[in-house]
C-alpha cells in the first residue's frame, strides 16, 4: 500500500461548499469511487464554505487546483493575484435554478418580458444564479428597475410561490424539481441545462470549472489523470440510482436521502458535455459578470485566450491522444 500511495501524484483540489451542491458533485463522487486514484493520482479535497473560500485558497496558493465559480475566480482570485486563472475542466453552464412561475399564472406569463411590473422572489441576496436573471431581463429588454426583486428564505420562496403572491421567482434545487413536479410552478427559464440555459440566454455561458492558478501550472499529464477521473465520474452521475450513489458518497454531500434523489433527478443533464468550455461561452459569462458584479479595474482586463486551458482533457477525449 505505501508502494502505492509513493506511486500516486498528489493534488489538493480546493471545492466550493456546501459539500451538497450538485455543480461538484463530480470531484466528490470521483474521490468516493477511487477514480482519482485509478487515473493515478492521490487528490486531497479541501471543501471551503463557498465558492470565494476555494477561489482564495487558489490565490494564495494553499491549493493546486479549486472547483469554484466563473465568478468568484475572477472577484477572489485574480483580485489578489492580478492573473486570471485557468480553466481545466468545465462542470456547469449556469447555476442550478429554475426561474419558476406560479401554475395560476402560466397562461399570462409565457415570457421573461411579462414579467415587467411585477415582484419576482428570490432566496437570498447576491446568490449566483442572479447574474443569470439579470442577462434574461436584459435579453428581454427590461430593466431591473422593472421589476421587484423581493429576498425570501428557501421554503418562504416556495410558499409565496405557492399562494400566488409573486409572479415569478427563482428557486434551487431540490425544491425546484418538486415544485414543478406537483405542478406548483411552470419553469420559464430552466438554468439545470447547458442547452435549455443557452436557449433562454441567447448564448452559451459556463458557471462552475475547475482552475488552475495561472502562477503554478499543474503538468498535462496530472491533468490528463483529473480529466479521465471527472470524466467519469459525470457518466457516473448521469446514469446510476440514487441509492448506488449514495452508499458510496459521503454522508455530508448526501444530505437528507430523499432530497438527494429529486436533487440528483434535476442534475442528469447539469454538467457541460464533456467538461469542454468554448471560448464564446467564456467570453460571454465573463461580460455578464462585468455588467451586473461590480468588479475592481483590475478583473476587467481578463482575457478569454488567457483562461482556457483545456488542451489535456481535449487529448484524453482523443483516441489514443493521452499520454
């Protein structure tokens, strides 16, 4: 076993809490399943409170590697750095929420621009998937003083909805899937996948990856090995029982069983194809996030060409291209 362990390369991979968000549900099952290992590498997940920590973790180099948001890369990482980190794996295209109409108002409410004049709840302030609201109202040509954003707890969200009292309203996962399961709420914008997320945006964007620190260049080939683990662990994701998964997960990226399952239910088709992000994705999440984020002068100059370094995961996704 020591043998082994000599054998293995080591990474520490800083992940974005809390340990049950869908959107690095990958790095977690891959570690439970021993697909880092299998790929030859001992990876070490160092799980932070929410994405800022991991982005910072990156920053001041306490990490090799951090699972975090577009966003906090750039407002926490390339803030201390003055670089933009790099891209290595793509997880998500957008966070995971449904903006959600109330089933009573479905037939008067077929697009983002009915909702112009009325209140649309959300269940805390500055939570990611805004960013997101606020580009569908701008596709929509309103402006966000046309509407009323109201902040409510989770289950206070989905009361409201419930009773009518908000036109529409933006609700994660798993509470959304129910939601629309007994047919409380029509979705109007569905961000849980990559095609229905673009759709509504008129354009592809990229929400969760995997970095690197632009200072400390991790080899292609540990790359390589990350990039087959994920890889595989997505499959995993995509087609296992919610009971196969959580025998082997840890009991702290569970969470409550039952809402695991309608959580895993509303992640099959979540992660971006293949981990690949393209350039126009990034570009244009990077443009959203200069809009609606107030950001220092310093974040406004990254660059896209700067950011992507997918050339590892491009080669283990080519016959005989890995190393």
């Amino acid at each position: 076993m020591l043998g082994l362990i000599l054998l293995l390369q080591s990474l520490t991979i800083a992940v974005s809490g809390p340990p049950t968000s869908p959107e690095y549900l990958p790095l977690r099952l891959a570690e439970a399943e021993g697909y880092f290992a299998d790929a030859g590498l001992l990876v070490t997940l160092r799980s932070t409170r929410a994405d800022a920590g991991a982005a910072e973790a990156l920053a001041q180099q306490q990490a090799d590697l951090a699972a975090t948001s577009v966003e906090a890369a750039l407002r926490f990482g390339m803030a201390k750095t003055g670089e933009a980190p790099h891209i290595v794996f793509g997880l998500t295209a957008a966070p995971p929420a449904v903006l959600a109409v109330p089933a009573a108002f479905g037939p008067t409410t077929r697009s983002v621009r009915d909702l112009a004049g009325s209140a649309v709840g959300i269940s805390s302030p500055g939570a990611p998937e805004q960013t997101w609201f606020l580009a569908l109202l701008s596709r929509a040509e309103l402006r966000v003083t046309q509407v009323s954003l109201l902040s409510y707890g989770e289950q206070a969200l989905a009361g409201a909805l419930a009773r009518g009292e908000l036109r529409a309203g933006l609700v994660d996962d798993p509470l959304a899937s129910r939601l629309l399961a007994d047919g409380t709420v029509m979705a109007l914008a569905d961000f849980r996948d990559p095609d229905l997320s673009a759709r509504a945006l008129g354009r592809p964007t990229v929400h969760a990856a995997v970095f690197e620190s632009a200072r400390r260049r991790v080899p292609d080939a540990q790359l390589e090995a990350l990039a087959q683990a994920l890889l595989r662990a997505v499959a995993r994701l995509e087609t296992a029982s919610a009971d196969e998964l959580v025998a082997r997960l840890p009991r702290q990226a569970v969470g409550l069983p039952d809402d695991f399952a309608v959580r895993l239910a509303g992640s099959r088709s979540l992660y971006l194809p293949q981990g690949l992000v393209e350039p126009p994705a990034l570009e244009a999440t990077i443009a959203m996030i200069r809009e609606y984020v107030p950001l220092p002068k310093v974040l406004r100059g990254a660059r896209v060409a700067e950011m992507l370094r997918l050339g590892p995961l491009r080669r283990v996704l080519t016959p005989g291209g890995a190393r």
